[in-house]
C-alpha cells in the first residue's frame, strides 16, 4: 500500500542491496582491524586508522597547498621528541620531511614543471654544499661517533628545504596572503598559551633566582629550547605579522593580527630575555619609523605607550630593565659572566684551528667539569656514544667556524650573503617593499640574537626562520612565470 499522493512525482526510494563484493570488502576490512586490536600494539591501530582517514581526506580536499598551509600549525605544536636509533628528531622535523615529500611527489608525478629560482636560493644551496664539505672534513680528521657528526652538521640547515616549497606555491597571490593569516593565527594561540603558561604559576624559575632574579618563571608556550628559542619565534613572527597587519583587507584578519602583535610583545617580556626584548621591541619600532615616516608621530607615540606601561611594571621586568640603568646588575650578572668566558675560549680554540675546527659532533662537557656558571666554559672531545641534544656554543657566529672550521665560515658567510642579496633585491625592486620590511625587521632582529645565542638548530625555531627567509625571496624576487601553482 503507498502513502503517496495521486498526480504526484513522489518514487518510492529503493532500498540498497550491496553486491557481493561489497560484502567481502566490508567483512574483510572488519577482520582486518579486530586483527589490528586484537594482536597488535595500540599505536599500530592509531596509525593505520589514521592512514585510512588520511586517504580519505585527501580524496575529498585534492589541492595539496591546503594541505601544506597546516605547515605553520605542526611547526608550532610539533615540540615532542622522537627517539629512533641513532637519530634524536622531533615532530616539527618530521613534519618539514613529509610536507617537503608531498610537493616533490605533486610536482614529479604530475610532471609539472619547477619555477626558475632565483639567485639567493642557489646560494643557500652553495652554503649547504660548503657545510657538507665541513661535515666530510669532520668525518676525515676526527674521530667522531658518525651518527652524531652527521646529525649536528646538518642542524641548521635542515629545514632550508622549505625554500623551494614556499617560493614555488606559496611565492604570490592568494596562498602567500593565506600563508600570512596562518602565521598570524599560530602568533596569537602561541602568545595566549604563553600568557597562560606565565599566570598558571608552574614554570620553573629556579635558575633565574640563582642568578639573583626573583622572577615567576620564564614562558616558552610550545617551543622547545626554552624561553631563548621561544624568544627566536617571536622576533620573527612579531615584525611579520605588524606588517602583515597593513597587507590584509578584512577586519577581523587585521584584528588577529593586531591582538597577536601586541600579545607577542607582551610574551617576549615574559620570557625575560634581554636580547629578545631589545631586537623585537627595536625591530618593532624601526619598521613603524618606515611605514609612517611621514607621520613620525606614531611611531613616536607608539614608543611613549610602551615605554610607560614597561616602567610602571618596574619590578615585574627588573631583568630586562638592568640593560637601561643598573649597570653594576649587569657587568655582575652571571649569565653575561659565562658568556664572557666561554667566548674567551672559544676565540682561543678557534686561533689554535682555524681550519677543521674541533669537528662536528663532539661531545661537550664543562671546564672544571662544573655546571655553575662561573666556570662554564665548554669545551669538546671526542665522542663515542649517541648524543641525544648538542648544545655548549650560545652564538652561531662563533659556533661554525669553532666546530666546522673554514667550510662551515665559508657556509655562514654565504648565508649573510644570500639574506643581504634578497635585502637589496627587495629595496631596489621588490613587489611590496612595506611588507618585505617587516620580514626584513623580524630577521635582522633574528640576525643579532644569533650573536648571543645559537637558536636555529632548534627545530621549530629553525623552522620558522626558513619559511620567513622563504617569504622574503618571494617578494623580493616575485615568481611571475607559475601562475598555475602560485595563483
């Protein structure tokens, strides 16, 4: 009997009879997974669910620079470590890895062809290859545990591979504007974590009262190294975004943008790092100088605003304050003491090999064989057993001619160069000169802590210098010939 109304166009829906087929492919797929449960580690049964889901996504989202915009959210979540073998890697690294593999298989198995890079890329390709060549000269002359020689040669420049991937899909248009939004949005969830992190009242602050700083704790958010290497996100991205808050056209995206700007200031003040605190708020200022020079007043207005909310919280950033009018703080203050010492040594040891340098992958330990700071001077031999974290030098300048020798200064040399080539590209001719200063801003900031501290090697630290450096030869040198990839 029908319930369906006379004259009308309603049909009864057929019911669904799945061929046989389809039954063994059900059954089977069932099987199979109770298989997985029953007799297998749950991790196994994690990874092959997610396989499946994952095809299934990729199915339905077919554009792999979708894909490859969650890049700037595994970066800033990706801080748990991996232990495998030999290797000592993390999920940021990882996620450059497969990020990196999925364009190279679009690109091969599509037979589309690579963009002309421009001139910088090839010479960071050069600086890597004069890197490599340090690397071979460590192997040769020293007596080093290999694993751990071709590990730490290859810390900074890792995540270098992100250069081709972003000038060639992400160099122009709408996906370097999206790009932008997705830094801008990981800037702020950072920052809102790190704010949490600070009145949460469970950071570690034992080290800073033993160097005389009664402080509540130093935020790092979800970057691993600390609050230094967090300090390194944010003289990056701090600049960016406040330029980039000039590039959107939305509100709510300037809006974003601004709350990440001001809260990432606000972060770097709560890491209690003076060299972050100098360069971002520098940087910060220099690039409103640039953008407003002829309303001068805003950028001085700007200052005013954050000068008096910083004195009327004296007490809360005493650390950072020493640098203005305690000067007795400051030459006593245990943490320059150590550096003192330890470049003196390391200076020394660079005389003593200028040319292979005391090799990479050597195992640090502390002169006197004492952690306390006024013997920290570290110093390396050779090592024989897997080293899990690197670490002793806090200054890059001084690090790669001190374990690499001639061909690793022959490498940092060449990177200065390629960053200082893009620098006068982008003035001379670059697309968007407002928004390439920022950039600019975030790495010279970048740049100058690097003096003082030695935060690339961190994974996602190193990271996010790649792909702001990426951004910059983007604009600077503008992908005009890929307007199918670069939109």
């Amino acid at each position: 009997m029908s319930f369906a109304p006379e004259n009308s166009n309603y049909r009864e829906l057929e019911a669904y009879k799945p061929s046989r087929k389809t039954w063994i492919l059900v059954v089977g797929l069932a099987l199979v997974y109770f298989w997985l449960f029953l007799f297998n580690p749950r991790p196994i049964l994690v990874v092959s669910v997610a396989v499946l889901l994952f095809f299934v996504a990729v199915y339905h989202v077919s554009d792999p620079r979708n894909w490859l915009l969650l890049l700037p959210v595994v970066i800033t979540l990706g801080n748990s470590v991996i232990d495998y073998g030999p290797f000592y890697t993390s999920a940021a690294t990882i996620a450059v890895l497969l990020f990196t593999a999925l364009y190279l298989i679009v690109k091969v198995a599509g037979f589309r062809k690579f963009p002309r890079f421009p001139v910088p890329v090839y010479i960071v390709l050069a600086a890597y290859l004069a890197q490599l060549a340090s690397m071979f000269a460590s192997l040769h002359n020293h007596e080093n545990l290999i694993g751990n020689t071709l590990r730490e040669a290859h810390k900074h420049f890792f995540s270098a591979i992100l250069i081709f991937v972003i000038y060639d899909w992400f160099g122009r248009g709408e996906w370097f504007t999206k790009m932008l939004k997705l830094l801008a949005l990981m800037l702020l969830v950072m920052s809102i974590y790190g704010i949490y992190q600070y009145n949460a009242g469970n950071l570690d602050s034992f080290g800073e009262k033993a160097s005389g700083f009664d402080l509540a704790g130093r935020v790092y958010s979800f970057i691993s190294g600390g609050p230094n290497s967090y300090s390194g996100v944010l003289e990056l991205l701090v600049p960016t975004v406040l330029a980039s808050m000039f590039v959107f056209k939305r509100w709510i995206w300037k809006g974003v943008a601004l709350a990440a700007t001001l809260l990432g200031v606000q972060n770097v003040m709560y890491t209690f790092s003076r060299g972050g605190f100098l360069t971002v708020t520098t940087a910060c200022f220099i690039y409103l100088v640039y953008r407003y020079r002829k309303k001068i007043w805003v950028p001085v207005l700007a200052l005013a605003i954050f000068t008096g909310v910083l004195f009327s919280n004296a007490d809360e950033f005493k650390r950072q304050l020493t640098v203005f009018g305690d000067t007795r703080s400051l030459m006593m203050d245990t943490s320059l003491l150590h550096r003192y010492t330890s470049y003196n040594g390391f200076a020394s040891r660079i005389a003593d090999s200028p040319t292979n340098g005391v090799g990479w992958g050597s195992e640090e330990f502390f002169h006197s064989r004492s952690s306390l700071y006024s013997f920290w001077e570290v110093r390396h031999e050779a090592s024989i057993e897997k080293i899990n974290r690197f670490g002793g030098l806090n200054s890059l300048f001084l690090e790669m001619p001190y374990k690499g020798g001639i061909f690793s200064s022959l490498a940092l040399l060449l990177l200065i160069f390629a960053v200082g080539l893009t620098v006068f590209k982008l003035l001379r001719s670059g697309s968007d000169k407002s928004l390439g200063m920022g950039l600019v801003c975030g790495l010279a900031a970048f740049g100058v802590h690097q003096a003082f501290d030695n935060l690339i090697p961190w994974p996602q630290t190193g990271a996010f210098f790649w792909l702001i450096l990426a951004l910059l030869i983007s604009i600077a040198y503008p992908c005009c010939d890929k307007e199918v990839d670069s939109l």
